[in-house]
C-alpha cells in the first residue's frame, strides 16, 4: 500500500488529472469517515458494577459482580476489570473480599472497563464467612454450589440475609450433614479463580459436580469469592457448636445444657443426622485451623466460647471427633479473609 501511494504522489499534471478522476467523489470523501473514530464513540458507556472485590492492585479492581450494566446491556456472575483514570477519585482502602458498587462513565473494551468519571463508589467491608453445601457444576474458574449453610460465628446463616431461608439451625445442619438437600438449601455462584482448591486433601485433584464443600470466603447474597475451597468426594461428617473446654489441643464442643436458638449442638450424621448439646472432644494436632477466615491459626488463638465448626469422621466408640480441618469465628471481626487482600 505504501508504494502505491508514492507513485500516485509522483505523477504530475494530465496524469494527476486523470487519476483524480478515475477515483471519482467516493475516493475523494474517504477521509472524512474514520472508523477508528467511530469505534472510540461507541466504547464510551455507562455503567454500574455491583459485586465482590477479587483482585485489586493500586487503580486496577477486578471485581465478581453480582450485577454489571453496560449500557443496556446487563450481566451477572461475571468477573469484570475496572481502571480508574488518574483524574478520578479512587478509594484507597480497597481489599479483596469487599462489597465495592460503581457507577459512572467508562471506555468499555468487552469486561474492561476504563472509568474516566464515576457519580458513585462505595467500598464496605464484608465479613469472611463458611459456606457448605454440594458442587452442581464447574465451569471454568467458578462453580455453582447448592448451598445448605453458612456461618461467620455470629449467626449460622451469617449476617448476609439474601441467600435463603432463616430456619432453624438444626434444620440446616441436618441438610449438610450427608451433603442432602435440606430445606435451606438454595443455589450460589463460587468465584474460585484465585482461591487454593482440596479435594480430598490434594490439590492435584479437580473440583468435581456431587463433591461436599467447604467454602471459606466472602459473599453478596448469592455471590461468593472464594479464599480457600476444601472438597470431599464423600461427605464428611459435621460438628458445630461453642467451644466450652480447651485442654492443650484437645477442644471440647458441646455442654450438656441444650440450646433454644440451636448455637451449640453437634450434628452426627453417622447417626441419621441428629443433633444433640453432648459434649464432643477434637484434638487440633496439626488440623488445618482458619480464625475468623485466617487458616494458619493455632489453638491458642482459641478462647471458651468461640464458634468452632469441625469436618472430619466422627468416631461412634469413643465419641471423639477425629477433624480433617476446623474453622472457629469469635464475633470480634467483620473483614475479609486476611489471605485475600493483595494492596
């Protein structure tokens, strides 16, 4: 093309004429129509982000949204990445885990969105929370799981009210128990991209459809980012209540005095699923123990009356707990899990 042009320029009177011509009105009006122009103008939309942080580095934030509007156009369960020009005002204290909601003008280059003006940003923190339940599907870097309980210690159901029914805590652990389908059970969309994946133990073994999880993350109603995902091929056993003993490592769950609101019980469901206050011990040695979603706790970081849910086998002669990981929640932190935060 490039040499085509230099003899077109070298040519001189008639046969300039004669070219000019032949090319006729169209070629003459050629530069008046960019299509590079015209693709800049329709980039620019308004759009509004709603959704989980999962990534974030300075005035880049990859977000989970729950909700993405572009234009008219919206999305769900879709990771987007946003820019943040340098003349827009960008929330500092940004990690991953937190509820962020955008609103404003950006380029928009399919999920990337560069924002060069923005009418609202909100960044909140969300709680790191348990979330149990059986694996439907796998798709790429996210999962749907059929979610029967979560937990952040201070309610079972945790303090995010969006994601089902608010019944009974025996009720929802019962459901868990053989990785069933209880009442409470209802569908969510696991973002795991980032997250350390077990099943089994190894991580050498893919998330499967019917694998039991355990979930350890954040979420908005039905939206989660995964910090750690731990699957079981067979459902393991479930016990859940208040610590009210610790002896070195060994941690008793459980006290003999019964529960109207169902905090403190134990669900066996070696045993048909029942639940009942018996006491339970569980030695810790060496188990995987997160705080308040920090894995890498010990069980000095433990205190008489902290929430502790335990997966692992339940051993029917001695009625001890024999626990593959624990988590515990005291109610003193309402932020993301600590391992997610990358600013």
């Amino acid at each position: 093309m490039a040499r085509r042009t230099i003899t077109t320029v070298a040519l001189t009177g008639a046969a300039a004429a004669l070219v000019l011509a032949a090319a006729g009105p169209t070629a003459l009006a050629a530069p008046h129509s960019s299509a590079k122009h015209h693709h800049a103008k329709n980039s620019t939309k308004r759009v509004t982000v709603r959704g989980l942080v999962a990534n974030h580095h300075g005035r880049h934030v990859t977000v989970f949204a729950k909700t993405a509007k572009v234009g008219k156009h919206t999305a769900h369960n879709k990771r987007v990445h946003l820019t943040f020009a340098h003349a827009v005002h960008h929330s500092k204290k940004v990690h991953v885990g937190d509820h962020i909601s955008v609103r404003g003008l950006a380029h928009a280059h399919g999920h990337k969105f560069t924002i060069f003006r923005h009418s609202d940003e909100t960044v909140t923190p969300a709680p790191a929370s348990l979330f149990f339940g059986t694996v439907v599907s796998v798709s790429g870097e996210q999962f749907i799981l059929n979610e029967h309980t979560r937990d952040n210690g201070d309610r079972e159901d945790g303090d995010d009210h969006g994601h089902g029914g608010d019944g009974d805590g025996r009720d929802s652990v019962r459901g868990t128990s053989h990785g069933g389908h209880g009442s409470s059970s209802h569908l969510i969309t696991v973002d795991d991209a980032d997250a350390t994946i077990t099943v089994d133990g190894s991580t050498d073994t893919e998330l499967a459809a019917g694998d039991t999880v355990a979930v350890l993350g954040e979420a908005t109603e039905d939206t989660v980012v995964a910090a750690d995902v731990f699957g079981y091929t067979v459902a393991p056993s479930f016990l859940r209540g208040d610590i009210t003993a610790i002896d070195g490592q060994v941690v008793t769950v459980g006290d003999n005095q019964g529960d109207d609101q169902g905090d403190d019980h134990v669900a066996r469901p070696a045993h048909d699923g029942e639940n009942d206050d018996t006491p339970v011990t569980v030695d810790l040695t060496e188990v995987p123990l997160a705080l308040n979603g920090a894995l890498n706790a010990s069980v000095s970081d433990l205190a008489v009356g902290d929430k502790l849910i335990v997966l692992g086998d339940l051993n029917s002669e001695s009625g001890s707990f024999d626990a593959d990981v624990a988590f515990a929640f005291n109610g003193h932190d309402h932020h993301p899990c600590p391992e997610g935060d990358d600013d």
